[in-house]
C-alpha cells in the first residue's frame, strides 16, 4: 500500500460514508489500534428477508473491544437479534465478531451512524475510543409493479322479463352462500385467534409449540428456523407471564430481566440459558442442528414453561392464604 492510499480511502469514506469491499461488506474504521468491518453474505437488502451480518474488531493483543447498542445507531431497521461470539487471538491481535440479524423496514434511508468502539486494556484498565465512519446500506429492488391490460368497461345487457326475472334474484343469493362458505373458515380463525388471546400463557405457548410441530420443520432439516421460531415461543411466554419485552431483547438482556425477578430461581434461569445459548449457536454460529437435538430443545422448552407456569401457581396461593 502506498503512502496515497490512505488518503484516498479516507477521501472516499466521507464521502460516501464507508469504503465498500464488496457486496455489504464496509470498513468501518481503520486504526492501528482498532479496526472494523461490517460483512454479509447477503449481495443486498430485500423487503420480508432478516438481513444476517456481522461487525468484527480487530484491537492489540491484552485489550478488549466493547462495542454499544448497535439498535440505537440504525436508521430503516428493526433489530431482530444479537450474539456476541468468543475473542480469538492470534498473532498478537484479539479479533471480537458481533453477529447481528437486521429486518429492514419499508422506508429508507437504510444505514448505519457513527458509533463508538472502546478499547479496554486488561491490565491497567485504560480505555481508548475510537469512532467509526457511517455506512449506507444499498437499496432493496422495488417491487415489481402491476402487469397486464386494463379491463374493458362491460355494456348493459337487457333481461327480458319471465323466468330471466327469478334468476336474478337466485345469482344474488347463491353469491351471498358461497361467500359465508368461503368466510366461515375466515372467521373461525378470528374467533380462534380471540379465545387464544384469552387463555393462560402456559396454555398459549402449548398450542404455539403445537403448530410449530405440526409444520415439519424438523423432518425437513430446517434447524436454523426451526430454533427461530422455538426460542420466540419461549420469549413470548416469559414476556406475557413476566412483564418483560424479552421479543425486542438479546439474550443477555433477556436473562438479565428474568435475574431482577425474586421469584425466579437460579436453578430455572441455568436451565433457560444453556437453551438459549445452544439455540443461538445454531442461528448464528453456523454449528449443525440435528433432529434428536432438536426434539430434546423442545422437551426443555416445555418444561421450562410448565416448570415456571407451576412455581407462579404456588407463589399465587401462597400470597392468597397471606
């Protein structure tokens, strides 16, 4: 690299925010003492599609990166999800990857702000900041607009009196027939969807972990989704049984939140960490799901859900009979 080529990378980076490597993927900084970079697989956004990325920081050898709530800092996403992996040194250099997984909204601009990246040393517990340059996002393909012709306006057609006359009456209420057959199933699922509304927690998330079961992902060996859509059941019920957002929250925020209860225990919060953290190694790690491991998260899932539902019972009674 020669002595211009810093220059020009700086030159580039304010203007257009970041120096961009390839397809999602922007050096955020570029210091001696700390580097960053944002990567994804994925080649751009796409509307209804979690964008999967993630920030690795480079600091000396003996130091520790901290990086803050990347949520604060987005604009046009909705942060889904956080895993922070294991350092690994080599080299005399310490390399720290946060993975992410982002869902784009339906409004842009879609980009990350500056933040800052601290810099602790180990040893004498001095910190160093070191601030990033912006990153924009490029901008999902439109959607595709509406194809074909435009209808012709229909001319009247004349009727002549006589049995033509009954006809018109039986079409209206053959139409009307048909569409309360076609709404009933409609309506069955929004009075389906109210009376859930109503039950227990621990009720709601059986009948969740049911139709979870029952779409076969476990058979199709999609563990990646399948651990998705578990763990959001598992969330969903601690946030309605404990006043939590544990939805909008990673999972050390999530156990954190459970921690400040005085009614839950360490024995069940050790229980609900190993699940999380082997879930989250599946989404986000890249490790192997199988079937057995599968179906062993899900009987841990229930019984954390039937285990809490019972403790709550008996704290309930005990504080009726005080």
């Amino acid at each position: 690299m020669t002595g211009r080529t810093p220059i020009l990378l700086v030159g580039a980076a304010l203007l257009f925010g970041a120096v961009p490597l390839r397809a999602f993927e922007a050096t955020l900084l570029d210091a001696p003492d700390c580097s960053a970079v944002f990567s994804s697989e994925a080649d751009r956004l796409a509307y209804g599609r979690p964008l999967e990325a993630s920030v690795r920081v480079v600091t000396p050898e003996g130091t520790e990166a901290e990086l803050p709530d990347i949520r604060t800092r987005l604009t046009g996403f909705a942060t889904v999800e956080e895993f922070a992996e294991a350092a690994e040194e080599a080299g005399g250099r310490v390399a720290k990857t946060w993975r992410f997984r982002f869902a784009p909204e339906a409004e842009g601009p879609w980009k990350l702000r500056p933040f800052v990246i601290r810099v602790r040393d180990r040893q004498t517990g001095a910190e160093k900041a070191f601030a990033t340059q912006p990153m924009r996002f490029p901008e999902p393909e439109p959607l595709p607009a509406a194809a074909g012709e435009p209808e012709g306006e229909p001319k009247p057609v004349w009727i002549a009196p006589g049995w033509q006359t009954m006809l018109i009456w039986t079409v209206p209420a053959l139409t009307g027939v048909i569409l309360i057959l076609l709404l009933l199933p409609l309506l069955r699922r929004g009075v389906r969807a109210l009376h859930e509304r109503t039950l227990p927690p621990e009720e709601r998330a059986r009948l969740e972990l049911d139709r979870l079961l029952g779409q076969g992902l476990i058979a199709q060996g999609a563990f990646n989704r399948f651990y998705t859509e578990l763990t959001g059941v598992v969330r969903r019920y601690f946030e309605r049984s404990h006043n939590l957002r544990a939805t909008r929250q990673t999972t050390p925020e999530f156990l954190a939140g459970l921690a400040a209860d005085p009614g839950f225990d360490e024995e069940r919060r050790a229980v609900l960490s190993a699940f999380l953290g082997a879930a989250d190694r599946i989404k986000f790690a890249g490790v192997e799901g199988s079937a057995a491991e599968a179906e062993g998260a899900t009987a841990t899932a229930r019984t954390a859900i039937a285990r809490d539902a019972e403790v709550r019972r008996t704290q309930a009674k005990t504080t009726e009979k005080a």
